[in-house]
C-alpha cells in the first residue's frame, strides 16, 4: 500500500474498505443521486456483485492513482425550513450534543427518515474544513471513526504495536509531530459542533498485510481497543505536547465503530465492545435497506451500510465510497479524464438519491453511507456525498444525524413498535 503525506493529502485509512470483506455477505456498494446533475445514458459500471470479489488481491491499489486532482464544489443547495430537521435547540431537555431531541412514535405515526453519514480515519485538515462549511448551509452532522495511529507520528510511532505486528508498524502513514496539534483542533471543533466520534482501530491491518481483522480473536480486538483508548488518552504525554493543547475527547463518548477494511467476525469482536462500554457497529453490512438490529447475546447495535444497485444497473455493492471507486475505475485514478470523474460522481450522488427515494417512501429504514476524507478520483466521491447531503438534508422528516442520535431514538420507541419496524422487508430497488 502507497504511502501518502498527511499534510497534503487524505491518509487513507480504511481506503480498502469493504471490497473484499468477510462480514459482507455480498460485495457491493450504494449511492445517491444529485438532482443538480445528469448521468448520462451510455455510462456503464464495470463488474458483477459476487461475494468477497477481488478483495485481497486489489485492496492495495486503494491509494495509487496519481490522477490530476481538481476541486470540484458540491452544486445544488436546498432552502432551509424551519423545523423540518431538528426538534429543538441542544439546549432543550433531552437534546442530543447536535440539538436533535428524540422523540418516541405516536400511534400510527411514521418514523423519521434518518441519514448517517461516517467517515473512517478522519486526518486530513482540509477535509474537516471542507465538512465544516457543508455544516453551515444544512442541518447536518455526521460521524467520524478515528485511526488511533493519528494520536501519535513518526518520531513516537512505537508506543503502538498491532496484534501480530512489529512495533511503529501500520498500513497508513504516520503523521509528522506538527500534524498532531492540527488533528486535535479538527476533532475538539468536530465535537464542539456536536459531530460523534468513534474508533476504526488503529494501524489498518487487513488482509493484504496480515494477521488483520479476519485473524484476530477476541484478545487480539482488546488489545487494539486498549491502545486506541490508550493513545486517545495519554496523547499530550505520548508526544510531548504542551497543555495548551487538549484532546477534549472522553472516553466514555467513544461508542461505535467500524473495522479496517469491514474485516472480522462478530464472535471475536463483539464481546471486546461490550468488555470496553461499546454500543454499534458498524461493519456488517446487509442486502438492501433496513432496520439494525441487536446483537442478543452482547446488546451491540449493528448498524452496518446496506448493499444496493448502483444507479443504472443491476449492480448491487456497498455503500462505501472505496467500493464505488473499486466498480467504476478499478480504484485507481491513472487516466481518468476530469468529465469521468465527474459522471462517476454524479452517478453515485444518483445512487444514494435512489437510495433515499426507495426507503422515504418504503420502510423508512436508516440510510447508512460510509466515506473515507479522499480525493479519490478527482473528488468524485467527496463531491458525490456532499451534494447528496446539500439536497436532502433539510427536508420534511429527514434528520442527518450521528449514529448516536439513531440509537437514542431506536432505544426510546416502545420495543413492540420497533419490532414492526425491524420486521419490514428491505428496500432492494430505486423508490
């Protein structure tokens, strides 16, 4: 895997995600659609879903194209409505850190249509910008899984050894000791703000540089899990930084998260979770839009992107930034023309708009899109979410919130009532 420099560039940690997967029951991805752009009727979409495809041996290609990247701004932005959105203000009793109040259902009464945006690694400055801004024209908050590896740099990269691994080894690059006080204001403003933090482990080991997740036993996930809260805590005294410097990030916050390359098994990890207070996860993924479920025997919420036709196809995959690039141009940018990228972005903004129909108008199940901070592909998948969540975040019964504020609400309905919900058939098709 290609290393890339964090000050200028996305590090792209979880950037094999989910193409070959063992918690994915098939390989797949979504999307949505922009309403600001066409897709144009001769595109096609290279591949056929098939179960862990291709995995292992393309997930190291993740970061090599050298395509020229371009900075494209999300187009359309929605009117705000008053109301439509948020409850109420984050100082109203029960309010959620982002000011969404959960509410339980009256009878006959619909369910909200929730959106939940996450990001894995998060530890690109100019992406935190870049989703800061997009805070300021909608009601939107989202989640970010943070590498623990980011809370140390190349000078003290050996206070962390993975399962299996050397000590100072991981499959993403190490920042530089000036990054970490940067990376630190990202995340205090994040939380300020009312964005939820969760974890995505620490050094991204996988199965192209094993033992990785599909390896490791329930030991070898409390170990990452004890370092991950161990270099979130101790990270002013791991790298020497001054107390005006301040990670304002408790642990007992630190509720969900989502594996390297969605690598794992739900026997090993899970009762590491619970052993560490955790709630979700967010790695299985299921056929179809529909409601998460617990775990019985550990109380986890999984709460996993769901597999779904990309736009214009019968293609299922899942909804994972990686895996879009993976389908439309083999994960690598080389070649790719600036009017390409920009039809693969518009016709995954067209996916989750599909996405978005189907369920609004069907079951009413969360919509759960993973994303990475990258540039991959000219921006496409960045530029794809953001207009995605500029023309619906906003609108009558549509809530953009953390997975913090689906589990307040799932956990306050009456559990008959959420039965019927979870009892629904998935949404398979475009609404």
């Amino acid at each position: 895997m290609s290393r890339r420099s964090w000050r200028t560039r996305a590090r792209f940690a979880g950037m094999a995600a989910a193409v070959s997967v063992s918690l994915v029951v098939s390989a797949c991805t979504s999307s949505s659609s922009d309403q600001a752009v066409t897709v144009t009727s001769n595109q096609t979409v290279a591949g056929t879903s098939s179960g862990n495809s291709a995995a292992g041996s393309t997930s190291k290609s993740a970061a090599t194209g050298k395509g020229t990247t371009t900075r494209t701004s999300p187009t359309s932005k929605p009117t705000k409505t008053a109301g439509t959105t948020t409850a109420a203000t984050s100082g109203a009793p029960g309010a959620m850190p982002d000011g969404f109040v959960p509410t339980k259902l009256k009878a006959g009464e619909k369910a909200p249509q929730f959106i939940v945006v996450s990001f894995d690694g998060v530890g690109w400055h100019e992406k935190w910008q870049y989703w800061f801004d997009i805070m300021q024209k909608v009601p939107f908050h989202f989640t970010g899984f943070l590498s623990g590896t980011y809370m140390l740099s190349t000078a003290t990269k050996t206070k962390y050894q993975g399962p299996g691994h050397g000590p100072g080894k991981a499959s993403i690059s190490w920042a530089e000791p000036s990054d970490i006080p940067v990376e630190i204001a990202d995340i205090n403003k994040s939380l300020a703000e009312g964005n939820e933090i969760g974890t995505h482990f620490n050094g991204h080991f996988c199965s192209d540089n094993a033992p990785g997740g599909n390896d490791w036993n329930t030991a070898d996930w409390n170990s990452e899990l004890d370092q991950f809260f161990s270099l979130v805590k101790n990270v002013n005294a791991n790298n020497n930084l001054p107390a005006s410097v301040q990670l304002n990030l408790p642990a007992s916050e630190i509720k969900g998260e989502r594996t390297p390359c969605l690598e794992g098994h739900a026997e090993d990890l899970f009762p590491a979770l619970k052993a560490h207070g955790m709630t979700y996860d967010s790695s299985f993924t299921r056929r179809g839009i529909s409601w998460p479920t617990q775990s019985k025997q550990y109380k986890i919420w999984q709460i996993g992107m769901a597999e779904f036709p990309i736009h214009g196809t019968n293609h299922f995959q899942i909804t994972m930034d990686y895996n879009f690039y993976y389908t439309q141009e083999n994960a690598s940018s080389n070649g790719v023309s600036v009017d390409q990228s920009k039809k693969d972005s518009a016709q995954v903004t067209a996916t989750y708009q599909d996405m978005y129909n189907a369920t609004y108008n069907g079951n009413r199940a969360p919509l759960i899109l993973g994303n990475h901070f990258n540039a991959w592909n000219n921006n496409a998948y960045s530029d794809a979410i953001g207009n995605f969540v500029l023309n619906n975040c906003g609108k009558p019964d549509t809530y953009c919130v953390p997975f913090r504020d689906l589990i307040a609400w799932m956990e306050m309905q009456d559990p008959a009532r959420l039965a019927q919900l979870q009892a629904q058939n998935p949404e398979l098709a475009a609404g």
